[in-house]
C-alpha cells in the first residue's frame, strides 16, 4: 500500500521547526513495509489544504496527516479532511469528557472544538496532550489524523497509529537493534549483504547514528513474540560477523553499556580527560544512576593540572611531550589511584582547529587505560576525526569503548 | 512571490534522514521577504517526479529543487526539470574542466553527467562539493537546482541562490541576532511585541533554542551595511527592554561569550561539578582556545570526592548535606584554590529521575561562584527543569550565565 505524509503548520514552511515527525513516520511505516511515495507540507490555509488533501486522496492508500488539530481558528486539519472526505464531525462525548477531565479549570470553549470528530471514525486516544487522533476509511483511502507535536506525535503513531495500520495487513513486526561501534555504516552493509541477500522472512538495515551504526533486523508475524524470535538468529550470526564491534543488541548508547557493565562487577571508574574536556565524564553521568559507579572525574587541560592532580611526571612531559602515549598511561594511573576506582580512563590529543606536531597532527588522540588486570593506550584512527567536534566525540566512543572490550570483555 | 520547495531523494522518503535542508531554505526564504507555500519530498522515481515538477510549476513563482544531482542513474532531477520546463541540458564545459580537476583519478565516465545543465542557464558554482548548482526562468517560474547534502545544500543556497533571488527583487538583507538566556520565547515576544509592532522597515522574530532564546532583527536596504545600520538602533532598544538577559549579540554561544570576556581580562576558570557531571568543563572546551583560560575541572560525583579533592567539610556536608548553598559555595573556593583560577564555579543538585527531599526535590541545583570580587550562590527555578537532561543542561547554562553577569559584567 502506497502512503503520503501530509504536515499541516505555518511553523514548518516558515523554517522554525524542522519536519521530524515526518521522519520518523516515514521510518516506521518503512519498517512495517508500507511504502511511502509522497511527503508534503502545506501551512494553515484551508485552500491549499484543501487542494493538497485532493491530490493526496487521489493518490495515496494510505494519508496521515500531522498537525492542525489544536484548539484554535487556525487549526483546520479536521474540517477540511471532513469536507474533502465528506465524513462530517460531531462532538464525541466521551473525548469531550475526557478533555474536560483532563484540562480541568482550564478548559475554553474553543478547546471543546478538539473533541469534535467524523463520524464513525476510529478515535486514537491521546495520554500525551489534549487532541484525539482518528483513522477512517473513505473511497478507499485510509486517512489517519495525527498531532503535530513531537511528543505527541511520536507516541500516538508508535502506539496508536501502527496497531490500526498492522489490522490492515494482518500481523506485526519485532524488531531487534543491533549497536556497533568502530565500523561505519558502508562496511558494516558490505560484511552483512551476504547475510542479508540468504534472509527471507526478516529484513536488515543499518543506519548511521553520530559516529556508530546501528543495524536494524526486522520481521512480521502474528505475535510480537513469534517475530523477535524470528530475529535473534540473525542477530547472533550478524555477532559472528562483526565480532567485538557489537557493543550490545537493544541497549540505548555505549556508556549505558559501560555503566551498567561495571555495576554488575562491582567496579567502579574514575575518569581524566585532557582533549576530550569533561565529555567522558558528561557522558557517563548522562546515564541515570552513574553514581553507583562513578565518584570522580578530572578535566586537566594544563600540564600543572595533569602533574598537580594526577601525578603525571615532568620528565614524561619533557621528553614525550603531553600527547603521548606514556602521558596518557600516567593520567590513568594516576586519576585511578587519586580516585581508588577499579578502573581509570584517560585521553591526551590535539582536538584543533589549531595546535599539533608534524608527528601527531590534530586529529592524535591517545586514550590511557589502567585497570586490575593490566593497562594499555590506544591511538584511535585519525581519518574520521576531521572537525573538533568530532575529534572530541570520537576520543570520547573510543575511550568508553575500550573499558567494555578490555575491562568488561562485552 | 511564492516559493515552493521540492526535495528529491528516497532516502527521506524511507525516513533515514530528516529534511533539514527545506527548513533551512525556508528559514532563508523567509527572513528575505519571500513566502514559502508548499514543501514536498518525492523519491528517485521518473514518474512522480515530473507530476511534482508539473504541479510546482504550475503554482509557484519560485521553485528551489534540493538532491538528484549525484553521478548515477538514480539522480534524475535535472533531466526531469529540463523535460518539464524545455530546457534541454548541454555539456558545460567549463563545468566539466572544473570537475576534472577536482575529482583527478577518481573520475569515472559517469561523472561527465553532473556537468551537463540547461541551456542558457545561471551556473552556481558548487566549491563544497562536485555538483554544480543552477537557476534559470521559464515560463514564468524562477527554478533554482541545488545539491542535497546538506554540508553542500547549505552554502549552495545561502552564498549562490540567496544572491540570485536577492537579484530578482532588488536590495539586500542583513540580520542581527540577539542571544537571550534566561528569557523564554514566548516572554520575549510578549516583552518585545509593541517595539516590534512599531518597526517599519525591520522585522523582528524570536526563536526558542535548547533552552535559550534568539531574537533575529531583520532589515533590507541597498547594502549589507546599510542593513545592518537600520537594525543597529533596534538591537539597543531590544538591550533596554531584555536587560542583562541579553548576552550577546551575533555571538555564537554563552561558553563562548564567557571564554572571550575571561580571556579579555587575563582570567582563568576552574569547575567542580556534581550533578552537571563534567558538562559545563566539556561547554568550556568546546570553545576553540579555551585552553588559554581554562586548565583545571574536577567532577566530584561523591561526597569523598567533594571533600578530598575540594576540601568541602565533612561538617558542611553533615548538617546541610551536600545539596546545598554552603557545599556548592565550598566547592567553588576549592576548585578556585585547587586551580590558582581567578574564578571558580561549581554545581551540586539532584538531576533525576530518582533522588531528592522534600525540601530539595529532583531539579533543585546550587550554583556556587567564588571569584577575586566576591562570592554568590545561585538557585535556579525547578519549574524549566523536568527531565535530568533539562536539569543538567539548564544548571551548566545558569553557572556559564552567573560568570558572565557577576564576574564579567557583560
């Protein structure tokens, strides 16, 4: 079935917000094997509105549309689907109480016109804001009215949306996501299309996400169970694939994986940071409940703070100069030992846009690591670090990294 | 004169990336007077693309294509528009010289085609990229081609089809950007809403961003200079309205502006973070050259940490515990001394989701600020701060914003 976007909102043609709803929509009915063919954007103005609902009804198997279902004058998604689909609307009493229940003393008349909807509809019930969505069928269009606002707008195609879509077509999709990190998207579709091409029933795409890649491995069947299952085959031979570049299948970033890997040691991090300026440390503790796990973090940016805090030796510095591997080796050490964590983690490295040796241009990080069971430096790979926001970011993946291959052993 | 944006692409319409070239053309569009009516997104497919471009054609003044300009078979944008507006494509040789010597070796046959534009056309020189843009009229409507990555798309329309427009209707636009902490968007607009009904030849518009607000003043006159000289006195009346909310003005961010004001005076900062863990350090570092006033950060997670690090008292911490004015006034004399900075700043909080008292719940955050003048402890208000992310960010962007305001007088 073929679909179209239709986005309502003076706001998105004007350029103030970017079109993520339509993103996002168009990635889950991807996912769930409806093709999208037409994403268009109009503002509040019933003509154009207008216009654009005829051409899409005339088109599409399936419309939905996102926004204009506010409470004021200039929301009109719903009178002009009802007059263009000839489905008139009525008060729906009992999301009228609902509304009522919800807004409580702050409740206007014109918020009463939310509750208004066309006749026979399916409603899809909003826990995320004031404005019901509905779906119904008219000339053999099926026509879904969603919120705009992302977080309504998200929920309600997730949770409401796809469910009446899947009755459609009869069963439902699983899907698994598998996180990688230090092999880009284009290699990781190289080494999986083998994998892919032999797949019958479940398909796979990799995505790439801010210096990782996350593949997603899809199927459909009657339960959501019966297609995860379907799944986690693949996801194991994709494992055997990509080895340790898997840092965990279904799990939201590399430091929760660190995090929460530590925790079930009993071990705990502490941190130093030169290049990366407090972004390892912002990392972990982005992760709620970091405290378990980690108490200290130390952001040397001087040379007096990497010896006056950390204990890096002067003579190291003279003679290898602060970005150095034995630099970075003595920053570990030493915020471990300063910290009496298990574990310490340490990064040295010309981040740019200037500085840097004819030896270790800008882009050369080293990363320090000093554990119970031993200590190393690694030097990530120049070549995708180029501006110095990715070199920070990168040193940051990779210092993380490195405690889940080496320390963890995930 | 209307304009209409069309995207050309099956990546967005399978969702793997979000459109953000249309809001930019249409942020640009629109702060230069022109109306943006309609955004569509159409696949690599012959068909629909011709019925896009058919439909445009017919409805709009202005019509700004964005992708299909690549190399391969895929890309079909400009000999789809040369088919639907007659403007058959010839080899521009001074194009294709260009292209050779950019790509070298890496040419391929198949490359020749991105030199290939319609007859009589305005080239748009692509120095971002290897396809070169173009605009033409005919039949009425203005059709300008740009590429679709966005690291292209964006100078492509902001240094060559901004020119060409401007062209068409005479005079320039300059802009100044009011940058606003503290100061929702929609208390801005109220607060600035009579200045803004009284301009005649500038506009006015508020912008919310990642907590912050942006006030763009617009005007358009003979030259940038000139432009820029009528928004100039508008700049000073928004000044004596927002007061020291304003703290900047075409600056890019609050770390940047402390950095610079620090560096103006030779003085250096120091930070001791709890519940920002490590990112106000990291927002410092982001800076290029922060290293010039920025050497020491200590993230102490724990209350031993706090005190073996900073010298907070175990007594502090005891009858007030370590969410509190005395423990984050503690921590900033102790970084400040532990550094040798002219300044020291610090954070101690509950971010969330879980923590918190009665008296101090989830969202509640100290600023401490030690510096050569004096010292101050700062509580911002809960109500902006419901998520950890909201907590963690509004409290790093509350200390960058008290440096500025008592330390710097900016």
């Amino acid at each position: 079935m073929n679909c179209e976007i239709l986005a309502v909102g003076t706001e998105l043609l004007m350029g103030e917000i970017v079109n993520t709803d339509a993103q996002m929509i168009a990635q889950g009915l991807n996912e769930h094997g409806f093709n999208v063919y037409w994403q268009t954007v109009v503002g509040d103005n019933p003509d154009r509105l207008r216009a654009a609902l005829e051409t899409a009804k005339s088109r599409a198997d399936i419309l939905i549309t996102t926004g204009g279902l506010g409470p004021t004058a200039d929301d009109l998604t719903k009178e002009t689907v009802a007059e263009v689909f000839g489905r008139p609307l009525k008060m729906d009493e009992v999301q009228l109480a609902r509304l009522k229940e919800r807004m409580g003393p702050k409740m206007t008349p014109n918020n009463e016109k939310q509750a208004m909807l066309p006749e026979n509809c399916t409603v899809l019930v909003n826990d995320w804001g004031t404005a019901p969505g509905c779906a119904f069928e008219a000339d053999g269009c099926h026509v879904i009215m969603l919120p705009g606002p992302p977080r309504e707008c998200t929920p309600m195609f997730q949770l409401r949306a796809l469910p009446y879509l899947e009755q459609l077509c009869g069963g439902v999709i699983g899907s698994r996501y598998v996180k990688i990190f230090g092999q880009g998207e284009s290699s990781v579709e190289y080494l999986t299309r083998p994998l892919a091409d032999s797949l019958e029933n479940v398909t796979m795409a990799p995505y790439a996400k801010e210096g990782e890649c996350e593949l997603r491995i899809t199927a459909r069947a009657e339960t959501k169970e019966a297609a995860l299952a379907l799944c986690d085959p693949v996801v194991e031979q994709v494992k055997a694939i990509l080895g340790d570049k898997v840092y965990g299948v279904d799990v939201s970033s590399l430091e929760e994986v660190v995090v929460r890997g530590l925790e079930a040691r009993g071990m705990t991090i502490a941190c130093a940071e030169s290049c990366t300026g407090g972004l390892i440390a912002k990392r972990i503790t982005d992760v709620s409940g970091a405290s378990g796990v980690f108490g200290y973090g130390c952001v040397t940016y001087w040379n007096e703070a990497k010896m006056g805090l950390l204990g890096v030796s002067p003579q190291t510095i003279e003679q290898h100069t602060e970005v150095s591997a034995q630099c970075a080796l003595e920053m570990a050490r030493g915020v471990r030992r300063l910290a009496g964590a298990s574990v310490g983690i340490s990064t040295t490295g010309y981040a740019g846009p200037t500085g840097g040796t004819e030896e270790n241009p800008v882009g050369t990080v080293y990363i320090g690591l000093s554990w119970e069971g031993g200590e190393t430096v690694f030097r990530p790979d120049r070549r995708y670090m180029r501006t110095r926001e990715q070199v920070r970011r990168h040193a940051a993946s990779h210092a993380l990294d490195l405690v889940r291959r080496e320390v963890l052993n995930l």
